[in-house]
C-alpha cells in the first residue's frame, strides 16, 4: 500500500514527518511518488492558529472523500482531542508515539480496533535517525513541551513539559547525518531556550554534540526564547565555533503593556539588552524575530509603539503573524478582542516594515566576503545557498553543487536574495 504525508507547521513538524516515513516505510509501506494516489494519507497538523487547525481539517476532509484511510496527528488532535475526533479520520493520535502509527494503520486495516496512546511522555522520546540526502541541511530534534504557557498558545497543552534529548544521541544522529552528505545541521525544538532544564545541561551542550562530526562546519539554532538567554548561557554558545551567528529570538510586541498580556517574560528593555549580548558575543550576527498584531486590547498607540521598536530594533527580518483566537487560552477570554479589518491593516503596516527591514539587511552584505553553503541549483546558471547569518545569496557562472560550501564575493542585490562572484 502507498502512503502521503501532509506536514503542517514548525521545524519540529517536519522533523517529525521524517520519523513516521522511516517507520512506515520499515512496516513495508510504500511512499508515493508524483501522480500516484495514495492508499493511507498521514496528516501531521499543527495548531499555532485557527487557520493551521482549518488547514488540517481540509486535508483530512479531502483524503476521506478519495477512500484513503485517514490518519490526524500532531499538536492539533492532542491540544483539542474531541474537536479533533469529529473531523473525519480514520485514525486520531497526537504528538508522541509516532513510531507507532504504522502499527495502527494495520490494526485498523484488519478490522481491529486502532485505540491511540495520546498520554505524553516523562522524559525525551528516542525515535531513530532521520538523516536523509533529500535535503541539503539536516533538521535535529533535541527537545519537546514547553513551559512557558503564553497567554496566547496552545502548544504547552499539546506538547507538555519540557524533555530534553541525550547528548550521546544528539551526536550519534549528526555523525549519520555526515554520513548523508549533510555540511549544516539546525537544532530544533519547541522550546529550544529550554534545552537541557530538565536534564541539567544547557543549549551549549547541544551545540557541541552537534558539532561532534568533522564534515559537520555548520550547527543553526531555530526559534529561540529570548529571556532564557542569559549571559551564561550566551558566552558558552560563543564557545561553540560551528555555530552560526544568527539567533531567532521571539519577540511577538514591541510594546510592554502588550508583553504582559501575553505573559511573555521579558520587556522591551530587556529583549534589547539580550540583542545586545549576542550581538557583543557574536560580532554582526543576524537577529530575527516574530511579531504579533491585534492581540486583544492592543491600542492603535501600542501597536504604533510596537511597529517603532521593530523599525528601529536592527532586525535582519521579521516574521508578522495576526493574533488567532485558541480555545482554551487566557487570551481567548480576554476582553478587547479586534475586528478583523483592524488586523488586517496592522498587519500589512507591519509587514510592510517587515519588508523594508529585509531588504536593508541583504543590502548590508554587499562588499562583504561570505562562505555560502550551497543549497540548490534551480538553474545551470547560477547556485543558491546561504551565508553563516541566513542571508540567501544567488552566484552566477558558479559550478558548484549542493551540500559545497564556497567563498563568493557580493557585488549587489537582487529583489530577495543578494548577488555573489565566486572566488576560486
């Protein structure tokens, strides 16, 4: 029988879509390939928004109506499990236990009860190597659950407490994916910030066993909590010499009163003072984040305060999201909640920003040397690939290949991208 996945959301998501291929395709199932139908469609949700939720439901709705056996899970089912359990899959599970889905696919194909586990686990879930060549940089998953509890996100209730992975078995998984090909690896997790809390190591220890392959030149951190960095923990991450200078550091306002909505843990005071940490420990390193608009309450005056911080924060870019509503959270019973042309016009202002920020950090690099790593080639013309701080740079006349790392010169910009000669 043949099989699809359909991955919505994070790092994590994606990460976690590779650990069910592997198991379906250890049970003997057979991956679809371009043009065939498939027999079981996996959807591995998120539920971030509303509309993640939405876009869930759709690809659950429309595998049913082809006869597929259905299969939901992810953070949606486990967040909102009854919800979930009316949407028409064949089979609802949520966010441990992946491995096992094959096992409930046969137990459902052969007439039995399929009755998932959807208790979470105590302590970090070992689920195999993913490493694969499709990809040109390796995602490594080293920590799940979240403690954090946003007065806006659901993902503390679909992910738990905070499980950190082993070392041992954060490096056992790098070496394969050298062995892959993989140049570049990115650490990621729910809470990353929080990486070894709970097993008395911190984000450093990570990055080092990350780094332990010799063929590995690269380790890249995903979205970071920006409070949890600490003076500490920011010089023993300088320590690390594979780890690129480029931190994703959460901000979601720039506006305090905001902030407390929202229990975020910090304030704009300190978010800058974090900024200034890294930037001092990591010299031109590229700082981005994400920014909220419309939370309840959020006046016209907090949102203008909000866009000032962002325009003069020296982000290299921004991510804006419009606030959705989530069932269960402190923010869905919040008074003040926005209409939604309201939100609508903040975020394209916001975004609109966002834009400008981007473009004056690609143009930043212009003059400057780089190492890109080469990530495709779309076109014999030229190779694409990315500098240390995430800045996408196209070289025209380049020879090189995927997974190469190779030292351009940049001479210009381009739209979304800057433009580089290759040195040789």
């Amino acid at each position: 029988m043949k099989y699809a996945i359909i991955t919505f959301g994070c790092k994590v998501s994606q990460y976690e879509s590779s650990v069910i291929d592997n198991a379906m395709k250890a049970a003997g199932y057979e991956p679809c390939n371009d043009g065939d139908k498939p027999d079981i469609v996996i959807v591995n949700s998120c539920t971030v928004t509303e509309n993640s939720d939405s876009k869930a439901k759709r690809a659950v709705r429309r595998a049913h109506a082809s006869g597929a056996v259905t299969v939901l899970t992810g953070c949606y089912p486990q967040a909102f499990r009854e919800e979930a359990a009316q949407c028409g899959a064949d089979i609802v599970t949520g966010t441990a236990r992946r491995v096992e889905i094959p096992a409930l696919i046969g137990k459902f194909l052969a007439g039995c009860p399929a009755v998932p586990d959807l208790t979470l686990p105590s302590e970090y879930e070992e689920t195999g190597n993913t490493a694969t060549a499709d990809k040109t940089r390796s995602f490594i998953k080293v920590e799940d659950g979240c403690d954090r509890y946003c007065s806006y996100c659901a993902i503390p209730f679909a992910r738990g407490a905070v499980r950190s992975r082993k070392p041992e078995s954060i490096a056992e998984e790098a070496a394969l994916c050298a062995g892959a090909g993989h140049r570049e690896l990115v650490l990621a997790g729910i809470n990353l910030s929080r990486y070894g809390s709970d097993i008395g190591l911190g984000l450093a220890d990570a990055v080092k066993a990350a780094s332990t392959p010799q063929s590995i030149v690269r380790v890249r951190l995903s979205s970071l909590e920006p409070e949890l960095l600490d003076e500490r923990t920011a010089a023993a991450l300088a320590e690390c010499e594979k780890l690129c200078p480029h931190f994703h550091l959460s901000l979601q306002s720039g506006c305090d009163s905001t902030l407390r909505r929202m229990n975020r843990h910090y304030d704009t005071e300190e978010y800058s003072a974090i900024v200034s940490r890294l930037r001092s420990n990591f010299p031109n390193c590229a700082i981005t984040t994400d920014v909220i608009v419309g939370f309840p309450g959020e006046t016209e005056e907090e949102f203008r305060e909000s866009l000032r911080f962002v325009e003069n924060a020296g982000f290299a870019r921004v991510h804006v999201f419009t606030y959705s509503k989530r069932p269960g959270t402190a923010a869905a019973r919040m008074p003040g909640q926005l209409p939604d042309e309201v939100k609508v016009r903040r975020h394209a202002e916001m975004s609109g920003a966002a834009a400008r920020i981007y473009r004056d950090f690609l143009v930043s690099h212009t003059g400057r040397t780089e190492f890109i790593l080469v990530q495709k080639r779309t076109s014999p013309e030229y190779a694409e690939g990315l500098t240390p701080d995430y800045a996408p740079v196209r070289v025209y006349g380049s020879r090189a290949e995927r997974h190469d790392i190779i030292k351009v010169y940049v001479i210009g910009t381009g739209e979304k991208f800057c433009i580089g000669e290759e040195i040789l």
